[in-house]
C-alpha cells in the first residue's frame, strides 16, 4: 500500500507519493497540496493493480500485440528481409498466446508455461529460437521504456542436441556423383568453404578474388561484413564457372530449385536425412578430424562465438592428450637442478 511523505523545501512543505508499481518502488512530488497528492496517489495504485502500468509517475502502458507491431517496424530497418520472414511466424505465436495482456503484465512465469507448453510440441531448438525473440523484444521493450527489467532475462532454454548430421568422404563423393550438373559446383563449393546457402546462390562475381583466394560477403548473417578464404580446389572450381560469361551471378540458381536438384541427388545417392546446410556441418567436422585448431575453424566457419564450434571437439577427443604432452619434459630440463653442484657421500 502507498503512503504519502513530506518535503521541506524553500517554498515551504511539498507533499510526495510513494509506492509500488510494475515491480518497483516509485517516489514523486506531487505539490503543496495534500488532497491532491492522495488523489494521485489512488489514481496510481489503481493502474498498477489493474495491470496497466504506472501512468505518468512510472512505464508506459502498452498491449503486447502493438508492442509486436512495433517491434517489427523497428527490426525492418535493422535486419534483411530473410529474417523479417523468420520472425513473422512466432510473433503470431507471441499474438496468440499474450496479443491482449499489457507488457507490464507479462511475468517470468507466463513466459516459462509457454516454453513448457511449447517444448511438448516442437523440438527443442525451435523453442530456443523462439526464446531468442522473446528475449530481444523484452530488452527493447526495457530500452524504450516499457518495462523496467525483462521478464525473459532468467528464462532458461531447453536442452537439445544441436544438429551435427555431417557426411564422411566417402558420403562427399556419392552426393557429388548423383548432383546435376546445375547444382554440383554449388554443393563443391560447399564443402570447400562452409558457405551458407544464401551466401551461395546471392554470390555476384565481383565478390569474388581469385587473385586473394578470398570472397567477399558484405552482408552474412550476421550482418555483417565477412571473408571466405578459398582452398585450391575451390579456386578451380570458381576459376572453371567465371570463365563463363553472362549473369552477374556467380550461380544462376533458385533456392527452389537447389532444394529439388538436391533432394533429388540425396535420394539417388541413398543419402537420408540429409538437408544442405549439413554441408555447412561437414566443413567444420572434417577440419576438426584432420587436425585443425578450434579457433581456426570458428574463424574459417566464421561462428561469432567459440561455443559454436566447440560442437564439434568431440570429434577429435585426442587432441587433449596431444595439447598436454606438449609439457613432456618440462621439469626435466630444469636448468637450476642442473646446474647444482653434485654432491658425494661423505
């Protein structure tokens, strides 16, 4: 329950309210007038016990299904239209399941039923997924005044393996052996640098530098700006394709017709469950099999953080044993025992 205090000031006594609202404590001044200040003051508890925030002495009131519509104007202008698409069909999830509540009214709890909910009918990287959202909507829905702290910031995300489907050598050549022509360069190239499918079929040739055995990306995933350093076998394989001339694009191909050509190659192949970005999957897994070091294949891979690469580790558990045996030795060659004097027996 609020109260009311006072204030000494230079202008004589100013009454204040106190009390708590969307979680918080709020104090203000009211003025010189005690009937004024109980009346505010019972305006104020009366919003933030209806659950429609503080009014003007604290958070904006907003409902979740405007603050959605909101939300997505504002990633218009900061995302590609690819994750624009990505986000549409869990913000109708979101509407669904919190469209007429208040921002205010929207505790950590609503939104752990709704993974609990969630977990028991999908799998559980689409709830972490639909998490991630959820946690960028909740901290700008903090930054713009909204809310005073996220509801989603202590939401846990499900555990789930990550998809790590990767093809061994032998798998790599009989994809390739069955791939159509339009799409095994593609698929190649794929193996090669661990180049999403976007970055692939968006791929111009003025992106590419033969001359630097790189390609350009200036805007990935990420968006950001990146480098995809080329392997010999990758250099010919682009040197073979720009010899062509025509489309500006390095490969004239949709992403509905990969998708049938590869399906099509993986059936052919014997091949199942298998979906192109594992080819993504099998870049990383073969460097780490052949010797190469984590750091080096998160920036080859270009994952934004080493935990990503680090699913992959297991693949060469030895390479643990190997890293400690590098101290082999090492107090062996203590040069200060050394260089003590032998001592006989007396």
């Amino acid at each position: 329950m609020g109260s009311i205090y006072t204030v000494q000031g230079k202008k004589g006594v100013s009454f204040g309210i106190d009390y708590y609202a969307d979680g918080r404590r709020i104090r203000r001044i009211i003025g010189p007038d005690r009937k004024t200040a109980e009346r505010e003051l019972k305006k104020a508890e009366g919003l933030a016990a209806s659950g429609q925030g503080s009014g003007p002495y604290g958070l904006r009131k907003i409902r979740f299904q405007d603050f959605a519509a909101e939300w997505l104007e504002y990633q218009a202008g900061h995302v590609k239209q690819s994750s624009l698409k990505r986000y549409k069909a869990p913000l109708k999830l979101f509407v669904y399941a919190f469209g007429d509540r208040y921002l205010t009214g929207i505790t950590q709890a609503i939104l752990e039923r709704y993974v609990s909910a969630r977990s028991r009918a999908v799998k559980p990287w689409t709830v972490v997924a639909e998490i991630t959202i959820l946690k960028q909507m909740f901290n700008l829905a903090v930054r713009w005044g909204y809310l005073w702290r996220s509801p989603a910031q202590a939401v846990k995300k499900p555990k789930g393996q990550y998809r790590t489907r990767r093809l061994d050598e032998s798998e790599m050549h009989l994809l390739l052996a069955f791939c159509s022509p339009k799409i095994r360069p593609i698929v190649s190239l794929a193996f090669h640098t661990g180049m999403r499918r976007g970055e692939l079929l968006g791929l111009t040739r003025d992106r590419v530098r033969l001359d630097q055995r790189t390609i350009f990306l200036p805007d990935t995933k990420g968006n950001e700006s990146q480098t995809v350093h080329l392997n010999d076998s990758a250099v010919e394989e682009l040197r073979a394709i720009l010899r062509e001339r025509g489309n500006p694009k390095v490969f004239n191909v949709s992403p509905k017709m990969l998708e049938y050509y590869f399906r099509k190659a993986c059936r052919k192949a014997g091949l199942s469950d298998l979906r192109f970005h594992d080819t993504r999957h099998t870049f990383c897994s073969r460097l780490v099999e052949l010797g190469a070091n984590l750091r080096a294949v998160q920036a080859l891979a270009r994952h934004k953080q080493i935990s990503m690469t680090m699913r992959y580790a297991h693949l060469r558990d030895d390479y643990l044993g190997e890293t400690v045996r590098l101290l082999n030795g090492f107090t062996d060659r203590n040069p200060v025992r050394s260089s003590e004097p032998s001592r006989e027996k007396a």
